[in-house]
C-alpha cells in the first residue's frame, strides 16, 4: 500500500500491478482487522463474565471457578489494591485499549477487565507491600489516569490495600464507588 501511495520510480505498469494487488489484499485484510476485533470482544466478554461471577461468589469459590481464574492469571491470593475507570460517554473496550499500555508499566502484577461502563482492575502483591511500594503503586495509577485522560474524560477510583480473596472483592467495590464519587464532581 505503501508503494501504491507513493509510488517513486515505479512505471505506469507497475503503479498499476500495484493497485490491482491492493485490491485484491484489501478484502483479506479487512477480515483479519474484523477477526481480531471480534477475538477482542469475545474475549473482553469472557473476562468481565468471570469477573462478575467471582465477585458475586468470592466467599465461595469453588474448584472450577478457582481454575477458570487462574487459567485467566488471576490470584486471589495475597494483597491487592483495586482500581476503577469510568468514562464520560467512552466504550469500555475504547478505554481498556487505552489503559493497556499504562498498566503495563504499573511496578507490580496487574490486572483489568471491562465491567459494564468502565474498567475494573487491580494490582497484586504477593506479600504486604511496604508503605513505599505502596506509595509507588498509587503514583503509577495516578499516572496512568493522567495519560489515559489525555484522551478520555474519565473519573479514576482507588480501593484500599485488601487481603485475600474477600479483600480483592472489597477493594474493587471501594474502587467502584470511589470512582462514580469521582465522576459526580468536577
């Protein structure tokens, strides 16, 4: 496509062999970008669904929705700290797709998953982190607000620092409501 466009030293010929095989890749192509599209909806669909049911069962979590979490890479184990991404008027996969490479550079194990009109998400440490890394992770959210807010209005909520599986549906509750507070204000 790129010869196509700008097309230096190619003859009339050439130009033209050119456009005939954009013509012919593009439909190939727009499959693949709609194949990808669709991977990306089913399998944001398949992660909010199994956030949903460990947070309506987490004082009960049995062997098969414990498997299917850590097939997912999830732990409920350990420490957690939740986080929640509403936006203004913003698809939630749009805002997923945004926060990817923010939370990439969170200093510690990360996760998120697009829940109803927003992001849900937390961080995992496996022992009690100290009030430094503590400190270090608020900053690395806080950041990763700022950047996905270059481009979205959105209202960001941090839970508290949680144990276990209980605290893990805790925070990202504390998270939730600190983030439609959050929302309402200016």
């Amino acid at each position: 496509l790129r010869l196509c466009l700008i097309a230096e030293g190619l003859d009339r010929d050439q130009q033209k062999a050119l456009g005939t095989a954009a013509v012919v890749a593009m439909p190939s192509v727009a499959a693949r970008l709609l194949v990808d599209r669709v991977n990306e909806f089913s399998d944001a669909a398949r992660t909010s669904s199994l956030l949903g049911e460990f947070l309506e069962r987490y004082m009960a979590v049995d062997a098969d929705l414990d498997k299917r979490l850590a097939e997912r890479g999830w732990r409920v184990d350990g420490w957690h700290l939740g986080f929640r991404l509403l936006g203004n008027r913003v698809d939630p996969l749009e805002l997923m797709r945004a926060m990817r490479s923010p939370r990439e550079q969170l200093p510690v194990e990360s996760h998120a998953a697009v829940r109803d009109d927003g992001v849900t998400g937390w961080l995992t440490f496996r022992a009690a982190p100290s009030t430094q890394e503590l400190r270090a992770s608020s900053e690395a959210l806080r950041k990763m607000h700022e950047r996905v807010q270059t481009n979205f209005d959105i209202a960001t909520g941090v839970g508290t620092l949680q144990r276990g599986p209980s605290g893990l549906a805790q925070t990202i509750q504390e998270a939730s409501d600190a983030a439609r507070l959050a929302q309402k204000r200016s």
